[in-house]
C-alpha cells in the first residue's frame, strides 16, 4: 500500500463534518463544556494521520474530531452499520467498521485503508477508558499503524471528559473541557517491537505532560 493515495477526505464527508460540527459538536463543546483549544494550529490539514489521545468517555469521540478542525475516523462495531440512518451517518463520518472479536491484524488492516483514502484516523492509545484520563498501559497499534503507512502521529489530551457522565446523574454534566493538541512525531520507521515501543511511550508521555500542565 503506497500512502498516500488522496490528500484530503472525500467532499461529500467534509461537508458532513462541518455541517454537523457547526450545528451540534461545536455549540455543545464551548457552551456547555465551556470548551477550550490549544495547539490548533499543530494541526496537519492535509494528508492522513494518526491521532493519538487519551480516553476516558464516549463522548471523546466527536469533540476531539470537533476540536482538531477535520474528520477524525474511529473503529466501530460491525453490528452499527447494520442499524438503518445510523449506518449512513456514521460512516460519511468517517467510522470504518471491525468486526467483533476480530483479530488486530483485520483492525489495522480496516485503519490502512482508511488513511489509503486521506482521512485522520483516531486511536485511544489505552484501548480503552480511564478513570483518571491518564494513559498507563499504552498498547503499540497506533504506532504500528503509523509505520506501515508512514503516516505522522499527532498527540492529543483530553482534560474532563471523565467527569461528564456521573452515577446517578440521568444528564451529562455541564463540566470544563480542555483540548490540548501536541506536535506531530514522526513515524516508526520500521515495525520493530523496540522502535515501536519507543514512539509510543513518547507518545503516551506527551499526552500525560499536557494533561499535567492542565492543572
């Protein structure tokens, strides 16, 4: 696979992206999480990348999508594109399905071909959320995907949406949310476990440093 192919995604999905951005994520991000951007402008517009963050809610999702100013196309369950109006929207968002249990070699291999058509794709580097946002146990896909297609990284930290949803708390809560958007790293420039080791604790550590300096 030769990357990359496109250098932007697709018109019709840009379109989506800033109508429902404009209309829904955004007024939602600064109003009622009061919302805040750093490192806007670190940003790649062009041409794919892997971005890396921290998780710690479903709500991750489209406000760090909202917040780097592009589409950002996450892994979805299989069984979401069989759901009619959900499947069509999800997708021109940018979503690319994975089946259940299916192995990570049959995940990246979905990711490449994501980025092969120009799109950002989004990795939560944990694999998972945490209570705390912080990232402890980093997993090597994102890095291993960055150095098959050769694709930069762009580290990004998430800062309160742990606390949107609370126990016993039927509506998310109207807490501060920080986005802060790190400079891109390059690439692994082999899949050798060592150097994807490397790239991914840095990265894990650039994420953790800015939610630090959050506080």
């Amino acid at each position: 696979m030769n990357f990359p192919t496109r250098s932007r995604e697709p018109w019709f999905n840009l379109c989506l992206y800033y109508g429902f951005k404009w209309s829904v994520v955004a007024p939602l991000f600064h109003l009622y999480f009061r919302g805040r951007i750093e490192g806007r402008e670190n940003v790649p517009q062009r041409g794919p990348v892997v971005v890396v963050s921290n998780h710690a809610s479903y709500f991750d999702p489209p406000l760090l999508s909202n917040c780097v100013g592009r589409p950002v196309a996450f892994m979805a369950k299989e069984e979401l594109f069989s759901i009619p109006l959900l499947k069509q929207g999800i997708r021109l968002y940018g979503a690319y399905p994975v089946k259940r249990g299916a192995s990570d070699r049959a995940a990246i291999r979905a990711a490449l071909s994501v980025l092969d058509q120009g799109w950002a794709v989004g990795i939560f580097l944990e694999g998972t959320r945490t209570v705390d946002s912080y990232i402890h146990e980093p997993k090597l896909g994102a890095a291993l995907i960055a150095a098959k297609a050769q694709v930069p990284l762009l580290p990004v930290s998430l800062q309160g949406t742990n606390r949107i949803v609370s126990l016993g708390k039927r509506y998310p809560q109207s807490v501060p949310v920080t986005v802060r958007i790190g400079e891109v790293i390059p690439p692994p420039t082999s899949t050798d476990k060592t150097e994807l080791e490397t790239v991914t604790g840095e990265c894990a550590a650039r994420i953790n440093q800015m939610l630090l300096t959050l506080k």
